[in-house]
C-alpha cells in the first residue's frame, strides 16, 4: 500500500483507506505532504521547478517503500499530517 500511495492520488486514497501497518502510514503520510505540496505547481516559472522536485520526491519515495526503508523524502519529509 505504501509504493500505491506515491503513483495517483487515487491510490493515495486506497492506501489510506487500506493501509495498516506502520510502514504504509509512514508511506501515506510523505505521499499524502508531496501531493498537496504539488498543488503549488501553478505559480508561473517557480511552479515548474517545484513539480520538478516534487516528481523527485515521488520518484525517491517509491524507492523507498519498494526497498521497504522508512527514509523521509529531501525537504517535505518532515511535516506530518497523519498520526
């Protein structure tokens, strides 16, 4: 559930609807922070090097839960929105 989380939003949703270890909510929570900081993506010049780091950050995060490390994602990681 944790890889799900970090391709569509909508697998966002279904891996917070579905994830119950602690690993997924650590995956769910950095997916759940990249994709709303994303949403910052429509300021004109800045807004495309922030999708560009934010398409980093999602790259980064799927590679780690793939690997199955609880490694937080450059800059975003640190905010948590899910307890």
């Amino acid at each position: 559930t944790g890889i799900v989380a970090y391709i569509t939003p909508v697998g966002l949703i279904i891996a917070l609807l579905l994830g119950d270890r602690e690993g997924a909510k650590f995956h769910v929570n950095q997916a759940l922070v990249i994709w709303l900081a994303s949403l910052l993506d429509f300021i004109p010049i800045l807004g495309f090097l922030w999708g560009i780091f934010c398409f980093i950050c999602v790259v980064l995060g799927c590679v780690y839960a793939i690997n199955g490390e609880e490694k937080e994602v450059p800059l975003l990681g640190r905010f948590q929105l899910l307890k």
